[in-house]
C-alpha cells in the first residue's frame, strides 16, 4: 500500500510525484522488510565506527550527517589520553547502536582536516549534523559527562534536524536474533491516510500519517506518505505563474522559494527544485536558511535517499552548510 495522487486538473501536473512516490514506496517497503529479517537497509555493526581520511570526508562525513549524527574523534597513535577516549567511544557507538557514527581522522595522516576544523590539541572531538561542525569536547572527558554531551546531540539531531538514526543489523555480528515484530498494526490508518488522499482531504491524511509515526517514528510507508501529503497539501490552489514570477522578482523572499520549489518537483522539474533551494541556503542565514534547508531535505523524502539526484543534491547542501 502506498499513497495516491489526486486530481489537481489547472493548477500543476503530479505525474512526477506520483512515478518517485511509487518508486519509493516499494524501495522502502523492502528495505524495511528486510531490515526486519536482519538486511537489507540494515547497517552492520562495524560500520558504527570508520576510519576516516581527506578523501572520504565528504561521503563518509557529510553525506552520513544528513542521516545520523556524525562524532568525529581526532586521534593520533602517540597520545595517549586518546588511547583511553578511543575505545571508550568506539563502545558507546555499539552501546547506541545507531543513534550516532562515530568517524576516527588520524590527524598526523590528515593535517587538512585538523587544520580546518582548528584542531589545537587532542583528543578533541566535534560532531557534524546536517553538514554543521559543532565541537564537542577535548581531552579524556568522563564517561558520564560523554554520555550527556551524546544524549543532547542526539536530541538536537532528532528534533532540529530529523535525523532517527540508522538501523544496525545485529544478525551480521553473529547475533542469533529471529525476525522483529512490527511495532503495532497500523495497516488501518495507513489505508485510512489513502482513502482520505482519495477524497482530497489531506489534512486528514496528513494527520493519519502522523498517528502512525508518533508510535512507529522509523515506519517508512508513513513517513513517505506525509511527505507526499504534505506536499500535495501545499500546492494545491496555487497559481503557477504568479508563484513564479514572484521568485523571479525576489529571489531573497524565502516563502516565495520555497512555493516555487514545490511546484517544480510537482512539475518534474526535480534538479530544479533542488538547486533552487540549495541556492536559497546559501543565501540566507538564521531562521531562514533553517527553514530552506528542513524543505530542501522534506523534498528528499518525496523523491527518495537512493535516487542520484538526492545524493548529488546532499552533496551540494552539505558543501553549502560546512
């Protein structure tokens, strides 16, 4: 089951929606599915901790942060306070278990990275969320104090960013574990949010979808719905041209890009809506630049993480933000 487009006849045409929307509903019914049996869009337990260098920061770092917060530990083999932080952290990460990545850089054999993240001692580390550096803490704090400095990271990655974490395959350790239960039958709602997409009432499939994930906030085909009603929501009754004709008047006029954004995925123009909002980020600050970017990566969810568009997009965000 997955959400359906309505007629909108006069005002924009869905059938892009509706063709990534149907493709992304069975990439993540089965990636779901198979995360459930132990695969799939499940992670092994040893991607929980990486090494790494220049070369794969931007992939390893950046990209990662638009998913899951991303602690990164500046060590070198010398220091010796960091061979008391290392292990430590690298248990925490299996201990939270996909609420955050912990990234190690060497940084005798990067000294481009601890030059621009200003790195003056170590151990020291940072955190990026979304694409933004935050530094943490230096030294060999205690074990408590690490604690609170993750569950507040975390917090702030949930609640400003979005980011739920990433699902850790336990089976792939060796882990005899049988297949997990859904978290409740939400099969109801769910056919409750299409029926109400059906009648035009997306406030009602809005408000289906979120009922679901208030229990269930990791449920893919919920998450993919709101996206998709939300943004349908959005769109209808506008006026195309005025629309953009008043983002090409203003092109600091944040609500008018974000309006004009939507229209161009709606439309199929899917690149476009991207750039557009990756450029309304770099241009603004504040509030702004918070909301541009939190609709840029809504957008994401409509289309999909595994579309190339999406990861050439994240890419450019996170160039933006860091």
């Amino acid at each position: 089951m997955q959400p359906r487009n309505m007629s909108m006849s006069g005002v924009v045409d869905l059938a892009a929606v509706k063709a990534a929307g149907e493709a992304k509903a069975k990439a993540e019914q089965a990636r779901a599915q198979a995360a459930r049996q132990g695969g799939g869009g499940a992670v092994p337990p040893s991607a929980l901790v990486i090494d790494v260098d220049e070369a794969g920061f931007e992939r390893d770092v950046l990209q990662r942060s638009t998913e899951v917060p991303v602690v990164i530990d500046f060590w070198a083999e010398w220091c010796e306070p960091c061979k008391q932080l290392g292990p430590l952290l690298e248990r925490l990460a299996a201990e939270y278990n996909g609420r955050f990545v912990l990234a190690k850089i060497d940084v005798d054999a990067n000294q481009m990275l601890m030059q621009q993240f200003g790195i003056q001692g170590i151990p020291a580390v940072f955190a990026v969320v979304a694409g933004q550096a935050l530094p943490l803490f230096q030294g060999a704090a205690p074990e408590a104090q690490i604690r609170q400095t993750l569950d507040e990271l975390i917090r702030v990655g949930e609640e400003r960013f979005g980011l739920t974490g990433i699902t850790v395959d336990s089976d792939a350790a060796g882990a005899a574990a049988g297949p997990a239960q859904p978290a409740g039958p939400y099969d109801a709602l769910l056919e409750a949010a299409v029926r109400a997409l059906d009648a035009n009432d997306f406030a009602g499939a809005i408000q289906a979808y979120k009922n679901v994930l208030v229990d269930d906030p990791g449920n893919t085909e919920a998450k993919l719905g709101l996206a998709q009603a939300e943004l349908l929501s959005r769109v209808q009754g506008m006026d195309p041209q005025v629309v953009r004709k008043s983002a090409a008047d203003d092109p600091s006029d944040v609500p008018a890009q974000l309006a004009a954004a939507d229209l161009d995925l709606v439309g199929g123009h899917v690149e476009d809506a991207f750039g557009r909002l990756v450029d309304t980020v770099r241009r603004t600050a504040g509030d702004d630049r918070d909301t541009a970017r939190v609709r840029l990566l809504e957008l994401f969810e409509v289309i999909g993480p595994d579309d190339p568009r999406v990861t050439k997009a994240r890419s450019a965000l996170a160039r933006v933000l860091f």
